[in-house]
C-alpha cells in the first residue's frame, strides 16, 4: 500500500511526508532543523479521529513507505490487559522496530 492507494486526504498525506517519511529517509535534514537524529528515541505517529476517516490506511500507507512493520493496536483491546501484559506489547513492539542487523 502507497500514499497513492489512499483517495483523498490531500493535505493529510503531505503532513505525513514531512514528519514521518521525509526525516527517516533523509535525517541530516532532521538534523540541520535543530531536532536531533531522527528515531534516535521511540518515534511514533498517533493518528485520531472518527470510524472509517482512512486513519489505518495511512497508516498501513507510512509503514509500507518506509518498509517498516506495521502494527495495528486498537486502545480498546488493550484497556483490559493488565500492565505486564501492556508492557510486554510494548517490548514486542519495539523489537520489531529495531534495525535488522
């Protein structure tokens, strides 16, 4: 899935590029605005808004661009997890977020 799959959502999709696509495929430029290096810290997208908008299918359309792990975690099914549970989810996660070696 590409940004070109996701009908609509013009300016969505341009944000998109900027704060999550652009800075991981060039992150000197991350680096010459003052932010840092880029994913040098847990980086993550938060995407909210009603039911059926497209937020999972930009999502899915970040992680495809960038060839990363896409993980779809729904607040709902972990609200009932207790905070071991919540915490290993989170662990896996950021495994599957490491650099392959």
């Amino acid at each position: 899935m590409s940004f070109s799959d996701v009908i609509g959502h013009l300016d969505v999709k341009r944000a998109l590029e900027e704060v999550a696509v652009l800075p991981r495929r060039h992150p000197e430029l991350h680096e010459r605005c003052g932010l840092g290096r880029w994913g040098s810290r847990t980086t993550c997208l938060l995407l909210c808004g009603p039911p059926g908008t497209g937020k999972t299918m930009l999502a899915r359309a970040v992680a495809s661009t960038l060839g990363r792990p896409f993980l779809d975690l729904r607040y709902g099914i972990y609200i009932e997890q207790n905070e071991v549970q919540l915490k290993k989810t989170i662990m896996m996660f950021e495994r599957l977020n490491e650099p392959a070696q």
